[in-house]
C-alpha cells in the first residue's frame, strides 16, 4: 500500500499527526477512519494489518494518532474521551476538504465506542465497525482501577500500560460516566458490524452482546473466535480487515471508475515497506511479499510461489476445459507444485563451469470416475497448457525506463 503522512489541527488547535492509505492506483473507491485503542497509536502492527487489507480491497484508511499520543501534539493528560470523538470529527473534515468525505468508521477498544459517538456527528458515515469495543465507554477504568481513589481525591494518577507510563486526570473519569452509548445506539439507524473475540480478557464478551442488543437493524456480529483483544495474531488482523471489506460493500456504494495509470497488462508496486509488493490487473489486486527470514514481512506470495501458481491454475483451467468439452466426470483437479535449481546433465564443461537450469515439478490429482485412457489423455493435455508452453520457450525480456 501507498502511504502519505498528513497533519491536521483538532478542536483544541494542537496538530494531530496521521497516514491515508492508499490502494495500488491511488484512487480508492470510498475512504474510512480509523480511531486506535486507549493509549495506541496509529502505527499499531493490528492497525496496519487491517489497513492493509482495506487497501488491498481499494478501500483508502485514515489512521490517526490521538491528543498526546504518538507523534500528535497535546498532553494526553489533558484529554479525555470527548477529545478523542473531537479529533475523529476534525479527521474527517480533513479528508472532506482535501480527499473525500468518509464512508466507513472503525474504531478498535475504546476507540470502537469513540467511532459510534462520532458517526452520530460525521454525517457522510454510512457503516459502522467496532473491535473489542466496550459497551460503556467507562469500561477502560478497570485498566488503571487501583488508582482511582487516588484519582478521586488528588485529582490524578500516574500508571504503567505496557512499559508506558500515563497520566489520568479526574476530569477524564467524569467524561467516561457522562456518555450513554446504550441510548446513542438506540437513536442510530447506521448499520453497524461487531467484532469480538469470546476469549478476550480486557474487554468481555458480554461487551459486544450489549452493542449489539443496543443498536437497530441493520447490524452484524462477527466472533473473532481464538483472537486476544490486541489482534496481536497477523492472521487475526487480516481476517478483521477483509471481513470488514465484505461487509461494508453491502452499504456503502462504491463506484468503481477507477483505472491503474498504465498502458500495459499488469502494474506492480513497491514502496518503503519491505517486501510488501501490491499488483493489479484489470480490476484483481494481489500481495507479494518475501518471508520474514529474508527480511519481509511474509504479507502475502512469494514471486516464485506467483510463478507456480501461474502455471498450475492455467494448466487447472486447461484440463477443466477439455474435460468439459469432452463431457467427462472430472469432478476436481488439484495441482501440486515445485520449483527448484538442479545441475544440467548435458551441460558442456560443467566441471569448469557448473550450469544450473530452473526445475518445475508438477504433480496433478485427478478426481472423479475417469478411465485410465482419459487420465492419461488429461495428463498430455497438461503439458499444453499456455505457460507451460510460455515456460519451455526461449524466452526474451525488454526493460524500458518510463
């Protein structure tokens, strides 16, 4: 995905510091705002995991950090849950100036119950999503529940939230209690999706039966089933951001009339993020990356695993088609491959100067009531797939710099 850094004044007028993501073409079919969890930030691996898989989907985030959080300026001392909804609205005033207004609100923890307060506000939001979010928005007290006498009679408490030290205030606690979301949802008619994981330990389950109960028709629940309330899983993450991508397609129109700048068949990009490769074509995105053992982030296929995968769905759709056409019960086929490097046995001095070529190994599975004859007649045709016949041809390749 594309990112670009942007800054933006809140209520208070203190400069709030957050990145859009971009799909590949740059040209997003709708945008959402993202609002963290309490005491996150923006760069939060879960948050850049579902963010990466709305863009996958065309679909550009705006991620943010809070007051006095990350890289935004303000003491986070002095904000409290209002100002967290405030900087919501600010963000997407800033998208509605510069990019387009925002279709799509997601709010993780806290910042689920914060994304339901300012949807009521944001008049271009049309879908609703929550992540582990508390049905009362005084539910993050129990984080720092020691200290609340303290609070209550000096006015503030200092505490420690994963190595972090943070300061609440007693105004803070104040505006927890104030907010009713319970009633806010009753009043809402935005449809809303609810994700929650049954084994999350900082915000209960019972939280999201509440949200839901709550809020009206249209609305959806979705069990983050094995998944911890941080989405510290990659696949956790992953799964949230494409769930989310489904969902909203049902109520939020968008218009794709979006093309990739390019006159060529396929476009590829890489930006600072290694390895993590977007490639389009037509109107299909797909994730190349590298595993982490060579300094990727294991995000999506290797080019060599894209390189099997070419030749086995096209020697796949060849052998469907023949067997259709041919009217056979071929009921499924299955190709297994592999690529490796192996010496050539016919090379010439290979003593001097050892030669390697390129190995495919391609293994099919053939399923349904086929005679030996037409399993051997589909294994020929296999070899005449077009990239494997692309594959065995010499091949030559032109690199131009545009």
């Amino acid at each position: 995905m594309y990112s670009k850094k942007v800054q933006f004044k809140n209520k208070q007028g203190f400069l709030l510091e957050g990145s859009i993501d971009f799909p590949i073409d740059k040209k997003p079919l709708s945008y959402a705002l993202f609002a963290h969890f309490f005491t996150g930030n923006k760069n939060f691996t879960a948050v850049r995991n579902i963010s990466r898989a709305l863009t996958h989907n065309r679909i550009a985030v705006m991620r943010f950090d809070f007051t006095g959080l990350g890289k935004s300026e303000g003491a986070f001392e002095d904000s409290n849950f209002s100002t967290n909804i405030s900087d919501l609205i600010a963000a997407a005033k800033y998208l509605a100036v510069h990019y387009v207004s925002p279709k799509i609100i997601i709010g993780h923890s806290l910042g689920g119950a914060a994304a339901i307060f300012a949807s009521k506000e944001i008049e271009s939001i049309k879908a609703i999503v929550t992540i582990g979010a508390p049905s009362n928005p005084s539910h993050v007290e129990h984080l720092f529940e020691d200290y609340l006498d303290d609070i209550e009679l000096e006015g503030e408490a200092t505490f420690e939230i994963s190595g972090r030290q943070f300061t609440i205030k007693k105004h803070f606690l104040e505006d927890l209690s104030s907010k009713n979301m319970t009633e806010l949802l009753k009043a809402s008619r935005k449809p809303i999706l609810v994700l929650h994981s049954p084994q999350d330990k900082i915000v209960d389950i019972q939280n999201a039966k509440e949200i839901y109960n709550a809020a009206h028709h249209p609305k959806s629940f979705i069990s983050l089933d094995g998944a911890n309330h941080l989405l510290t899983n990659k696949e956790d993450s992953y799964y949230v951001g494409e769930v989310v991508t489904s969902w909203v397609r049902r109520y939020v129109n968008f218009k794709d009339d979006s093309d990739l700048q390019t006159e060529k068949q396929t476009v590829v990009r890489i930006g600072k993020t290694k390895y993590a490769t977007e490639i389009a074509a037509r109107t299909h995105t797909i994730l190349a990356d590298e595993p982490k053992k060579y300094g990727g982030k294991d995000s999506g296929v290797t080019p060599y695993e894209l390189l099997l995968a070419s030749l086995g769905s096209c020697t796949a759709i060849t052998l469907r088609m023949y067997a259709d056409r041919k009217q056979w019960e071929l009921d499924e086929v299955l190709v297994h491959l592999e690529h490796f490097k192996q010496h050539a046995e016919d090379c010439n001095a290979c003593e001097n100067n050892p030669k390697k070529i390129d190995k495919f190994v391609r293994t099919i599975e053939l399923k349904g009531p086929l005679t030996t004859e037409q399993q051997n007649r589909l294994i020929a045709i296999a070899n005449r797939c077009p990239v494997h016949r692309t594959l065995e041809n010499t091949i030559e390749i032109d690199t131009f710099l545009k």
